[in-house]
C-alpha cells in the first residue's frame, strides 16, 4: 500500500508539474490519496486480507527514510544529515514506544460495568459519571485536578477502560490516555519536525 500510494502520486507531478498550479498539484495528490486508499481498503476486504495501521505509518516512515538516504542524502549538509537521520531515528522509537505504553489500563472497576456499549444512553452517561468519581478515588488527587486526569472511558477497541482517556488512535494502535498523553504530543510534533526537515532537505536537493 505504501509503494501503491507514493507511485500514485509520482505521476501527479510527472504530468501536472509544466501546465498546473501547486494548489491544482496538492488537489489532485489530494483526490489520487483518497482514491488508492479507498481502492487498496476496498481490494483488502474482497481478499480477507488483515491490515495494520500503526504498519502502514511504520512503512512510510521507512519509505521516506531509505528515498532521503538513496537519493537526497548526497545533496544536503554533513549537519542537515545527521539532524535528518536523527529524528528519523526517534520518530521510530517514539512510535514503537506509543505502541507499548500503557495509556491508563484501571485494572478493577464496579460490578455494574459489565457490558456498558449495550445499555441505553442515559445508562452510558451514568456509567461515565460514576467512572469518573471512580478515577478520582483511585487517583487520590485533589479537585483542582484537570478533568483530562480524572476522567475514565471505555474504550471498545481495546475492551478496557482508559483514565483520562482521551481517544483510540488507530494510527499509532494504542488509546491515549493519561499515561501516554504527553508521549503522544511529542510524537505528533516529532512527525511535523521531520516532515520539515525532509522538505528542507528535498529543497537543499
């Protein structure tokens, strides 16, 4: 699917590159992403075929990394290398980190939370506020606390509830919660640093 989807949008700038705009140019990368994904997703499920996402950022991560050090690399600085390759190096730490963190897991909860996704909604939002007062008995914390701190979710992708759940991120496979919050920003600002830094590099190029 990563192959799939940098050829696809090779061809973009190989016959729209003389006669368009770089709006057009980012539209169209735009359409053909959205039409691979939608296809490869399509042909996955006709096939049986599992997929992983947290796979798919690895590879492009790789992808990106092996056409910087084939092809790039001899065009920048000694310095812009080794920054480049640096942060390289930590984003894929970061995010086999994120895959095995703990994002919050509370181990014991009442009896009453059997089977929350199959009660009704107000059931739900009883649910929710009685976890809450539970997160604050585990936690111990005073009431100033954030409620990013005190709040616990059921996450149904993960069957397990999550303090200070925040959201399941299938693209890093793992729920975010209060344990693995901050890991999860720096990983995001990791992503957006050497998103730069290669661009930076394409352009020395």
């Amino acid at each position: 699917m990563v192959l799939l989807t940098y050829f696809a949008l090779s061809l973009v700038t190989r016959f729209f590159s003389n006669s368009s705009s770089l709006l057009l140019q980012l539209s169209l990368s735009a359409l053909v992403l959205l039409l691979v994904m939608g296809l490869g997703g399509w042909f996955r499920r006709l096939l049986g075929i599992h997929a992983s996402a947290p796979a798919f950022v690895f590879f492009n991560i790789l992808f990106i990394w092996c056409f910087y050090v084939f092809i790039i690399r001899k065009g920048v600085s000694l310095f812009m290398d080794i920054l480049f390759n640096g942060e390289v190096a930590m984003l894929i730490f970061g995010l086999c980190s994120m895959l095995k963190s703990d994002p919050g897991v509370v181990r014991h909860v009442p009896s009453f939370s059997d089977k929350p996704t199959e009660g009704s909604v107000d059931e739900l939002n009883n649910l929710d506020e009685d976890l809450e007062l539970l997160a604050s008995g585990l936690s111990h914390e005073s009431a100033e606390d954030s409620i990013l701190e005190r709040r616990v979710r059921y996450c149904r992708n993960c069957t397990a509830y999550i303090k200070g759940f925040d959201h399941h991120c299938p693209a890093f496979g793992n729920c975010i919660g209060q344990k693995n919050y901050l890991v999860f920003m720096a990983l995001l600002l990791g992503f957006i640093v050497t998103e730069a830094s290669f661009l930076a590099c394409s352009s020395d190029y």
